[in-house]
C-alpha cells in the first residue's frame, strides 16, 4: 500500500506536511531578555563608569598610578556592587513570584472549581466562547494547573522568571568587560593623547555596544548606538568639568 503524506494547510492555503511544521521553530527575542539586560546595563555602566573615572581623575593633573589604581578599583568595585545590587533586585523579584505561587498553589487546593472558572474568564475576555473558555482551562489544569494560572493569571513565563545568581554574574562579567578597556588605556596610552585617547576609544566602544545590544533585542542599532554614544559622552564631559574644576581648587 503507498504511503500517503499527511499535509495541513497554512494561512496561503500552500500544503505543509507534518514533518516539516515539526522541524520549523519560530526564534522570538522575548528570550533574551533576561540576560541581554543584564548583560547590556553592565557593560554600559562599566565602560561609561570608569572610562568617566579615569577622564575626571587625569583631568585633575595627578601621576599616571594615581589614575591607573582609581581605574582599577573603578573596575572591581563596581563589578561587585553590580553584581550585589542586580542579586538583591532580582531576588526581591523571585520572592515576590515564588510568594504568588504559593497562594496561587493554596487556591487551586482549596477552591479548584472557583479557579477554574477564573481561567475561563482569562480566555473569555481574550476573545474565546465561554464553552471553548472552559475546555482550554480544564484541559489545561489537567496538564499543570499551577502553570497555567502562574502565565495566564500570574504573568510568570519561563523566559522572564526571576533567576538572581544568572542576573548577578552577567551583571559583573559584564561590567568587568566595560570597565576594561578604560583600564588598559589608562595603562599603555602615552601622556600627550591620554585624555582624549580615552574618550574617542570609549565612545566608539559605546557606539559599538549600543548598535550591538539594539540589533539583539530587533531595534535600530544606529538609534541605540546614538542613545548609548550620546549619554556616553555627557556623562564622561561632566566627570571631566568636575575633575578639572576641583583638581584646580586643590
């Protein structure tokens, strides 16, 4: 007997067989999120951070080791408190979903009924038939009750729930990425070209990182180069007005 193919038909009414639509998976952006935002503040704020540093600290006139150590603990320093701050951030967070599934948990125990229907009424007000409401909710409770109030009543999906000590490394690699350029060319950049050296490398370096992280995440990398390149350079200008106006004072 010949094998007959199985096909469906898509939205073109152009023939798709089963296999195929198997091997077809979509790649959304949504699940990057969690870590391209970590990953982006951190290098941002290492490279914007110490590079402004090391800028307002020459720009007050001291030696070459007194700018290379303030580069230095620039960079530690702030890797560990990114890493500290994005840790106790995130795990506020993770308490506060863990602390809604716990009650949501105690719910569907207690009143599965009433839960259920609540599920229903999710689905009804995003457009479904009050019947074909209550055959999703009950056939989806069946499977995983708590996981299916926790994304539809909740809000908690995979690709955004909490996860503290992913958020704190990527928040201080990252960081340490940032701030280390700044830190090299505070060490090898001769006298004569140090500060403007530093600026023109860190700027291109944020133009770079910006473009990069907006074409991650589907947005213009030519606004997102602007938009980190442009606050960049701001706050670099005033660490440096600020060195040199207390470097003269001193």
């Amino acid at each position: 007997m010949a094998r007959v193919e199985e096909v469906s038909e898509d939205a073109d009414d152009r023939p798709v067989t089963l296999r195929s639509a198997k091997r077809h998976g979509e790649r959304h952006r949504g699940d990057r999120i969690g870590w391209l935002r970590a990953a982006v503040l951190g290098a941002n704020d290492g490279l914007i951070s110490t590079s402004s540093l090391v800028v307002g600290v020459a720009s007050a006139e001291p030696s070459r080791t007194a700018v290379l150590l303030a580069a230095v603990a620039g960079l530690v320093g702030g890797a560990l408190s990114m890493a500290a701050g994005e840790y106790v951030s995130v795990s506020s967070q993770a308490d506060t979903e863990r602390a809604d599934l716990g009650r949501e948990r105690g719910e569907l125990a207690a009143s599965p009924v009433a839960e259920r229907n609540e599920l229903a009424g999710i689905y009804v007000a995003r457009g479904l038939s009050r019947d074909l409401a209550v055959q999703v909710a009950d056939q989806l409770m069946a499977k995983d009750a708590l996981g299916a109030h926790a994304r539809d009543e909740l809000g908690i999906q995979e690709t955004t729930q909490a996860r503290p000590i992913q958020a704190a490394v990527a928040s201080a690699a990252c960081f340490a990425a940032g701030a280390a350029p700044p830190v090299l060319l505070a060490a090898i950049l001769p006298d004569r070209i140090f500060t403007p050296g530093v600026i023109g490398a860190s700027l291109a370096l944020l133009f770079v990182l910006g473009g990069v992280a907006a074409r991650l995440g589907g947005a213009s990398a030519l606004r997102g180069a602007v938009r980190v390149g442009f606050w960049g350079a701001v706050a670099m200008g005033v660490t440096a007005a600020a060195g040199r106006i207390f470097g003269a004072v001193a």
